[in-house]
C-alpha cells in the first residue's frame, strides 16, 4: 500500500476500488475482487449502453495517491 497498490483481500485478490454510481465525482468502496465479479449487475447501475463517467487516467493517479494515504491507517 505504501507504493500505492491496492492489499489483497480475503480473496486472495487486490482490493477494488468501485466507484459507487460510475462517476468522478461519486462516492468509492473498497471491495474485493470476487464481491465484485459475483455482484457485478447489482453494482453497476449504468448498462453498456451508456459511457462510463469515470476518467480512467484522473481515476488511475488518485488510486494511488488513496493507497497510499490508506497504509497511514494501519
């Protein structure tokens, strides 16, 4: 976490960051892997239809800059 990636859950697995209602601007949950893929159609309130609101490279740098300001947790 200190280097910015994400611990492994229960899983085995990184942790996941999901952005709660697929936008920049909204709320994250930390999930794992398998909660993810198992809950996927629950969680993803977009279909494909519609463009995910998620810029991809800002989402990209502020994950690390999160994991590593989350290892000053533990």
């Amino acid at each position: 976490m200190q280097k910015g990636l994400a611990p492994h859950g229960p899983d085995g697995k990184s942790i996941i960051l999901h952005h709660m209602t697929q936008r920049n601007e909204s709320l994250i949950a930390e999930v794992t892997q398998t909660f993810h893929k198992d809950n996927s159609s629950v969680i993803h309130i977009n279909p494909n239809t519609i463009p995910s609101g998620i810029s991809r490279s800002e989402f990209n740098k502020w994950r690390t800059d999160y994991w590593k300001n989350r290892a000053n947790d533990f």
